[in-house]
C-alpha cells in the first residue's frame, strides 16, 4: 500500500466488530460531496454491501468542524444544466444506496451538515447530532435547489411547512432545532458523540439482521402509501420471517432463556 493511501482514502472504513465505521474525509473542504468522494462512498457501500460480518454502519465527518457542508460548490459552479441533472443523479443514486443497503445506516452528525449534507442525513435511519451539529438546506443562496432528494425527503420527515421554511430561507438550524423537528434523534456533547453512535450500532447488531432488513424495507415503502397498502406489506414481511433461521433461533432463545445467537439467514 502506498504511504498516504490511508490518510488519503477519502472515505475511511474502520470495523468495530459487527460495526462498520465510515468517515467522510475531506476534512479541509468540511467534507464537501465532489464527484471523487461520492464515487468512493458508493465504492465503500458496494464493500459493505456484501460483507456478511457487517451489520451496521455508522456514518460521519473527519475533523471538528463539519459532517459535509454540502455538494463541492467549486467543482458544481461551471456545470452545464446536463452536467448538473447528472451530478444530481448520481448523487441521488448513492444516497438511494444508503436505504437499499439492507443493514440500518445511522449518522454521528459531529457539525456541519448543509445542503448535501444535510441529504445525507436524511437518507440514514436515522441521526445523532453533536450539540455542535448545525443543519440546513442553504441552495436558495446559490441560486439553486436542493438535489439529492432534500425537497422530497425532508418534507416527508419533517412535514411540508416546516420544510419549506428550511428550503425558501437557506437558513442554518442548531441541533436542538433538529431534534425538535425530528431530523435527528438525540443530542450529545461533542465528545460522546462516536461512542453515543457506536454502542447504539453494537445493540442493533446484536439483532436479527434479516428482521432488520425486512423492518426498514417495509418502513419505507410503507411512507407513502395508503395505511391499509402499508399494513398489507408488513404482514406479508412478517409471513415472510417465518421461513428464515433467525426467526426460529430468536423464538427458540426467548422459550430456553438464552441470548439469540442470528446468523442473518
Ligand atoms: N463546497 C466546496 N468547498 C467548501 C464547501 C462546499 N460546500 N463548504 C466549505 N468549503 C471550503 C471552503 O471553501 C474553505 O476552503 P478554503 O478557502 O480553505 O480553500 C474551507 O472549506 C473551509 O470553509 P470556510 O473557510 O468557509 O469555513 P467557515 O467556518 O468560515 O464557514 C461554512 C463554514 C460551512 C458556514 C461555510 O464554509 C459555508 O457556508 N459553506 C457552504 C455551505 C453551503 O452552502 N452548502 C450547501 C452547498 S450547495 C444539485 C445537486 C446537489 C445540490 C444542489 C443541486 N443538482 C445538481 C441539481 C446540493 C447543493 C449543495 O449542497
């Protein structure tokens, strides 16, 4: 390996048991999403993706200040309209990514997380935000909108007025802000933040990870349907459990009074 092929990885994988740790690492430019980083993250959840020892993954940004304050506005300023369409393409691709990965995504938000940052965010399970955390969807000051799914994401989690106070201002929210809207859900001091994250994600993989695949999916596909589609699915999922190994030792463990010991199968 090369001496700086590490600290030069643009998206660092570092495995804490079932525990996938990926640090966004563009610290100098608060992490700001160009094409290089969006190709490695899709690089690192393909990785991720079919290694069956993960189980969760824990996303966040390298240094003190930011998570990713948003698409490279460097790299975007010269696009042309088809350049643009396909830079948010392919950034919507990779953010689809997180939510079809099939093992739950949770965000250590550690400051910054603006435009496409804060759709990184939205696309994970759900967030832990440092007090120092700071969320917006500033595109309106660039004359632009947001373009990896925060206008449609954002509106569907937070509601549609709360949305588009966020989305017309391009103002900047703190993370108590965050919590109270329910974009994040839990606050932490700064240092806490990694371990807050961690031991969470270490309680989740120690659950059946084929209930885990089956929860989130029926989750979202149940967002924005009918009630009575969405509880059709579920029970379908939940009929579904039942030809899986998981469920049998899950079940078996409780009735023997011993930990569960799931193989994701
Ligand atoms: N892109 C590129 N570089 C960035 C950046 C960004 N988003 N944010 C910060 N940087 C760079 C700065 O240029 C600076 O670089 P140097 O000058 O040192 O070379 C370095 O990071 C440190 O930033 P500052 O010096 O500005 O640090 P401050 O503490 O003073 O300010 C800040 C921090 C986060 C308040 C400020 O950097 C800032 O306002 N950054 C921009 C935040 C922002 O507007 N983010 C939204 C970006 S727009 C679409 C696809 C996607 C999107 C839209 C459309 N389609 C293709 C349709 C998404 C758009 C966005 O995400």
């Amino acid at each position: 390996m090369e001496p700086n092929a590490i600290a030069d990885d643009l998206v660092l994988r570092r495995d804490v048991g079932p525990v996938a740790l990926l640090t966004l690492n563009r610290p100098k430019a608060l992490n700001a999403l160009n094409q290089p980083l969006l190709a490695r993250l899709a690089e690192r959840l393909r990785e991720i993706a079919s290694d069956a020892d993960v189980r969760v993954v824990v996303l966040t940004g390298a240094g003190e200040k930011a998570f990713v304050a948003g698409a490279d506005i460097a790299e975007m300023a010269d696009y042309d309209p088809a350049t643009a369409q396909f830079f948010a393409l392919a950034g919507q691709t990779v953010l689809n990514h997180i939510g079809s990965l099939g093992k739950p995504v949770i965000a250590a938000v550690n400051g910054f997380a603006l435009g496409g940052g804060c759709e990184v965010v939205l696309a994970c399970d759900f967030a832990i935000a440092s007090q120092k955390a700071k969320f917006g969807l500033p595109e309106v000051t660039l004359g632009v909108i947001p373009g990896f799914g925060g206008t449609q994401r954002l509106a569907r989690l937070i509601g549609r007025h709360n949305a588009l106070r966020w989305i017309l201002t391009g103002d900047v929210h703190s993370a108590d802000e965050a919590l109270r809207l329910g974009l994040v859900t839990q606050v932490v001091a700064p240092e806490e933040l990694l371990n807050t994250a961690l031991e969470i994600a270490q309680r989740i993989a120690t659950r059946g990870p084929v209930a885990l695949t089956a929860a989130r999916q029926v989750v979202d596909q149940g967002w924005d349907v009918p009630l009575a589609d969405g509880l059709r699915k579920e029970a379908a999922a939940f009929g579904r459990l039942f030809h899986s190994a998981d469920q049998k030792e899950g079940m078996a463990a409780f009735l023997q009074k011993r930990q569960a010991k799931f193989i994701g199968k």
